[in-house]
C-alpha cells in the first residue's frame, strides 16, 4: 500500500491474513506442549454447594491440577472480582471460582488442567458436586427471596438524575402526554472467535495472553489479584476476533490460568467452547422502560420522564451498573432541545449470566426508548414523525449545546443529515411502494430513528513512532478486534508525514512495548489515537528540523515540512522523513530514532445520524423483510470513508439481529434455553439488506481533526428504525404494541390477536 490523497478508501490490510486462514489467535499462539484448562460450571441457577469431592478426579492419568476458591485463597489470590459500582449501590464480592454457592447456570466451580482437553473433562465428570437448590429470579422485578444478603429484594441500585418535581408538573400542565412502554430484549454477543488466553513463565516473569480488548487493565487486575509488581508482569493480545465489549471486562478464567502457570511452572491454555460462551460471556441490554413525552399544543416537547428496571444478572460486571444510569444519561434527550426530564433507573439481581456492555453500551438503550417514544407520539398526535423531530431538533445556532442531563454537545446540523437521509432514501416514493405491497397482499411500513451518541472511554492516548531501516513502526494503546486498525493508523500516519503506508507497521498489544493505554471501547479508538499521532507528528517535525537546521548551518524557521518532504529555503536538499531518519542514524544520532506522544481529550465527540428502515411483512406467515434501508451519518472528518461504512454495516447488522431474531431465553429455573446456534438465531446473510450509507459531515471542535467515533453508530441507531417500521407497517393490521424480536411466530401471533379484537369490537 502506498501514498494515497488524504481521507482515501484504502483496502484493509489485515484482510489478507484473516481471509487466508493466517490470522493468528490467542488458540494459534499458545506455547507448544502448553497444559489444557476446562471449568466444572454450576448446572444450577442458584444453589448451596454441599459437596465438592475431588479426590477421585485428582487421581486420574493426565491430571495436573484441580484449582477451587479455598486453593486460590490458601496461596493469597484475592478472589473477588469487583466491579465499578454506583454511590450508595449493593456491591457484592463475585468469586473468581464459586464460594460457597452458585447464583448462575455457568458459574465457574472448580478448573481442572491436564495433558489434553479430553482428560480434563473426563476428570470433571468424576468430580463429586452436589447442590441444595435456592429459590430462581429471573424476571424483570423487584422482590422474591435475596440472591446476595447485601442486595435486599435483589436491588442493586436506584439511581435518579433530572428534577423529578419540574418534570411531573411540567407533565401535569402539557396539551398532550404519551407514554410508551418498550422492552430491550437480552442478547448473547457471540463474537466470532470465543474468550480465551494462556499463560506462561518466561525468565522468571509471568506472561498471560488474552483476546481481549486492551492489555493494561488486565494487566492491572493481575498485579491486584496475585500481589505482583509490573515487572512481574507482560500481558499481550493477539489478533482477535470480535470484541463489541464483551470481551472488555475481567472474567474468572484468566485469573485461574495465570494462577495454574504459576504454580506448576508450565504453559496452560484455555478457549472457551460456544456453549460455554453463551452461558458465561456477559450479555447485553435486557431492561424495561416506561417513557412519558409531554407537549404543549405546538408539538414541542415540554418535559421526558423515564422509568427504567435493568437486569443487572447474578453480579455486577465491570461497567454494568454505569451503563443503564450514566452512560444512557449522556444522550437521555438525544437531539431535541427540552431541559425539563427526570429520569430513575433501578437495577436488579437475577439468577443469569452478568450484563454488561454490548456495542453502545447505554446509548442504544436510550435512543432506542426515545425513538420508540417519539414515533409513538407522532401516532398518537396524529403527526408526521419526521415533522415532529424537526419541530424539536436542537438549532445549528444553538452550539455548543448543554444537554438537560449535563453533556455539551460540540457540534451539529440535524435538519441537513435528516433531509439528505429523506432523499436517499426516496421518501417520496414510499406511498406507492407501499400501495404495490398491498396489491400483493403485504404490509410495508417505514421507520426513522435519528440518533445522537457519546464517545467514551479513556479521554488520554500515547502514539509513539520509530524509524527502522525498513521503515516506520508505530505503537499504539488500543486494541483492534478487526475494526481495521491496523490500516487507518498506518494511512493516517502515511497522510501526515510522507512515510508510504506500505512501510508503517502497527504495533499494539504488548504491555512490555507499550507501557500505558486506553484499549478500545466507546468508538474512541480513531478519534483518540490519531489525535496522539498527529502530537507524536509535531515531536517529529520539530526533532527533524533542528537537527536538518544543525546538519545544513540554517536557522530552523527556514524549514518547513509539507507532509512529504523538509524544504530548506534556498537549498534543493528536500529530504522525506525516512531520509532524515536515515541521515540521524549515519550521524549517530539514534536519540531521533523514537518519538511519542501523549494527548488528553478534554471533550469526547457526538456523532449522529438518521436511519431509514423499510420493511414489508406477509401477515400470513408473519415474516418481516427488510427491504431498504437508508443511513446518513455525521462522524465528522472522515479517515477512511470504507472503513467508517464498514463499520456501520456490521452496527446495523447487530441492531437487525436483535430486532428480528436474537432473544436470550431463560427458564423459570434459570436454565438459559438458547445456548446454542440451534436455538439462538443470530441473523443470517438473508436477513440483511443492502445498506445504503452516505457521509453528512459536521467536523468536531473537540479534536484538531474534526473526528467523530463510528464504531458503534450502526447499532444505536438501528434498533428503533427497524421496531418503528414494523409498528408503522403493523398498524394497517390493528397492531398496537410489540416487543423485539419481530419473529415470524410473534408478528402473526399479534396480528391474529388484532383481527380477533377487531373481530370483537
């Protein structure tokens, strides 16, 4: 790959390896002759163990260790994984290995590590483990008999943000008042390659390998679990595939094999099987909302109340109980100009897999309320949908913006997106569409979810660039999941210093080479590491030029740097950076071989966008196709405009799998019914439209680039477009109300149910 124009479509690089089977994962890089791991898991939702008898299983051939909560404590291990919890929250301990008790079908009891995966199960097998059954909680409500005695009725927090006193008034006085209650199903993330790592010693140093999605929290979590320094310590990721969050967080199982290393002095690997993933992996959404819009006789939006129970599992997951209070909060209002709401969010315990975060992590789940919410009123008013979020839209004028709930959003023209996305989507032609789908006998309707999210995640990031004599390596803190890192970071450093991208290679992943970053999560990864490139560039320039100024007796204000080449004034010596690396190297200056940099970013960025879905239904089987659909998105200056479509194409994809197929089913006993590909429907290549994206830029002010986050756009957005193009489509049939996901068997259940009322009446 060479010089290209700047914001250029530039092919994937890492695709040549991943779609030859060369990719290399934490399963292809695990050291020879390394020992298998494999967890005794509770078949129980809750329970007391009353017997864990190992004798018989320690015995058999092949053996090398069974590992339970008293063995981990007998050597020092701190066994609870806490997560981060909410002022005046319950914040029980989750045991890295069952103590006591079980309170998920899943939960890890025991490991057992041997010469082969089949002698380890085997010895699991002959492990003697009886429980006394507890009472199961699985539903969306607050009571029933304690899951932990810190938490009573399985509360685990209350939370509440707005001005509860202004919004009931403001509601008590409005024209018009609409509430809408909408259900944000449970789904299993399903990451192509499963969670897994290994971990070694290596010249007296504990090295642990983990897919995840940033190397320096699982490196501080290690040092805080077996009381290590950071030069006890290397953890790396390998290629991985697939994070969307889940694999962001700490689960038991590295602890576990990190701690079978150290004890036996011999590699141990361990890759979870798709069943166990889906019983273990940490779920996403799973909350109930009831939501009030009030109006006032013009259709302006006077005040929003939300009430929303969140299913937090059997125990907080690293950022569960922030993702459903502060993170849905940062876009609550999303693009409408309103400063009266209020909003409460009670999280429960339930006996199920944790939740935590899923692509958007709390955004999806608000926009996805508030979309619901707003076309819910149009319905109800008897007002176009489109109207009513232009009457309400925040004024390009009145930016920089501070929300209701304390976010000031940078920069935005939401009326320019929603026209552009209007005329792509070929608005005016829906009426006769939908006139040739009654003709044969189907329904069609159109959906439109205008969506603003927040970028997260850790505001610093460091860049740091070394010349080698075949080019360029640059080390970066976060941590691609196949996002395309590695191309975006090698073109943008290509862009601004000359250097052919084809020469750059990216380094990530390695705790002993990149001593400090903020991984990937939130969509901040481009924003925050270009940004860190861009400062890491200036430290170069400046570098360069000093020493050309010294090499060439001129004062350095008669250099200049074009992105390409020095120019020295009145010289025709015009070298590229790679020549004056090479000319610092020949003058034994190896000190102007490595740079870097370090960038805070005070303000994150607020893309935003519309989605336009259309959809047509056969009301005699129930089934939804989804026949158009439409995205114009503002992520400001774009990179690399393929990598940003990209990126919205797998985004919607999550969001239509949630909407029409994927739902987490669970048992009145805890046992989770869709734990494999049999019964949990993940969309398929004919469920997915073509999907049409356009760019509509408002550059940032938060960023020197004018960058906006994309990672996770697709997903906020696609979530209500899709329910609301159902409703429409549905409401010629009498449906008033239906919760994802839009099943065949569901959608003609609620249409046989209509007709049957309308039957009636």
């Amino acid at each position: 790959m060479e010089k290209f124009g700047k914001s250029q479509s530039v092919t994937r690089v890492e695709d040549l390896r991943f779609l030859t089977g060369t990719g290399r994962y934490v399963d292809d890089v695990a050291p020879d002759g390394a020992l298998y791991a494999w967890f005794l898991r509770a078949g129980v939702a809750h329970g007391t163990i009353t017997t864990l008898d190992l004798e018989d299983a320690r015995n058999m051939p092949g053996i090398a260790l069974i590992v339970t909560a008293d063995d981990l404590i007998a050597t020092g291990v701190k066994i609870g994984l806490a997560g981060k919890v909410l002022p005046n929250a319950a914040a029980p301990i989750r045991p890295i290995l069952a103590q006591g008790r079980v309170r998920h079908v899943g939960e890890p009891i025991a490991m057992i590590v041997a010469e082969s995966l089949i002698a380890a199960k085997d010895a699991a097998e002959a492990i003697v483990l009886d429980i006394d059954d507890l009472p199961v909680h699985t539903g969306l409500a607050i009571g029933d008999e304690a899951i932990h005695p810190e938490a009573p009725d399985n509360l685990a927090f209350d939370w509440a943000l707005g001005d509860a006193d202004a919004a009931e008034q403001a509601i008590a006085n409005a024209a018009h008042v609409v509430t809408t209650q909408v259900f944000d199903n449970r789904v299993i993330v399903n990451a192509m390659e499963p969670r897994g790592c290994f971990a070694e010693i290596t010249d007296g140093r504990l090295h642990v390998a983990v897919n995840g999605q940033g190397v320096w929290n699982t490196k501080r979590d290690l040092m805080h679990h077996f009381g290590l320094s950071a030069d006890d310590l290397r953890v790396t990721t390998p290629d991985v595939g697939g994070g969307f969050g889940m694999k962001a967080m700490r689960y038991p199982e590295p602890f576990c094999v990190a701690h079978a290393a150290r004890v036996l002095g011999r590699p141990v690997r361990w890759i979870s099987e798709r069943t166990e993933a889906m019983l273990t992996d940490n779920a996403g959404r799973d909350l109930t909302t009831t939501a009030t819009l009030a109006f006032d006789a013009n259709y302006q939006i006077t005040a929003y109340r939300v009430d929303t129970i969140a299913n937090m599992g059997a125990y907080n997951s690293q950022f569960a109980q922030g993702i459903q209070t502060e993170l849905f909060s940062k876009v609550l209002m999303g693009t409408y100009d309103v400063q009266t709401a209020h909003m409460r969010t009670r999280g429960i315990y339930t006996n199920t897999t944790p939740v935590d975060a899923y692509r958007g992590a709390g955004r999806p789940e608000a926009i996805f309320v508030l979309e619901r919410s707003m076309d819910a009123a149009a319905r109800a008013l008897g007002v176009d949908p489109w109207e009513l979020r232009l009457r309400n839209f925040i004024k390009p004028q009145h930016f920089p913006y501070t929300s209701v709930t304390g976010v000031t959003y940078d920069v935005g023209d939401f009326v320019r997106v929603l026209d552009r996305a209007g005329q792509n989507a070929d608005r005016d032609g829906f009426a006769g569409r939908k006139a040739a789908s009654a003709l044969q006998g189907k329904l069609r309707g159109q959906g439109l979810c205008y969506y603003i999210e927040s970028i997260l995640g850790d505001p610093d990031e460091t860049t740091a660039v070394e010349f080698t004599p075949d080019g360029a390596l640059i080390y970066v803190g976060t941590q691609s999941n196949g996002q395309g890192h590695e191309t975006v970071y090698a073109q943008f450093l290509s862009d601004h210093t000359g250097i052919p991208a084809g020469k750059i290679k990216v380094v990530q992943g390695d705790s002993d080479l990149i001593p400090k970053g903020g991984g990937t999560g939130g969509s901040r990864s481009v924003t925050v590491q270009n940004t860190a490139t861009l400062a890491a560039v200036d430290v170069i320039r400046t570098a360069f030029t000093a020493f050309l100024a010294d090499q060439e007796g001129v004062d350095a204000a008669q250099i200049s740097f074009d992105d390409e080449r020095f120019r020295i004034n009145g010289s025709n010596l015009t070298p590229t950076m790679l020549e004056v690396a090479d000319m610092a190297c020949a003058a034994g200056r190896e000190d102007l071989l490595r740079h870097k940099a370090t960038i805070t970013l005070d303000n994150r960025s607020f893309p935003n966008g519309a989605h336009v879905a259309e959809v047509e239904i056969d009301p005699a089987t129930g089934v939804v196709t989804i026949d158009r659909y439409t995205v114009v998105d503002d992520f400001g200056n774009l990179i690399n405009p393929m990598l940003a479509e990209g990126q919205v194409h797998g985004g919607v994809a999550q969001g239509i799998g949630q909407a029409l197929t994927e739902r987490a089913v669970f048992d009145e006993d805890g046992q989770l019914l869709s734990a494999s590909f049999m019964d949990y429907a993940m969309p398929r290549a004919d469920d997915l439209p073509m999907i049409g994206f356009a760019s509509e830029p408002t550059p940032s002010i938060y960023n020197p680039m004018g960058m906006k986050g994309c990672g996770e756009a697709g997903t906020v957005g696609a979530l209500a477009a899709i329910s609301n193009a159902v409703l429409d489509a549905l409401e010629d049939a009498g449906v008033k109300e239906i919760d994802m996901p839009f099943t065949p068997h569901r959608v003609w259940q609620a249409i046989q149910a209509a007709q049957g009322d309308n039957a009636t009446t």
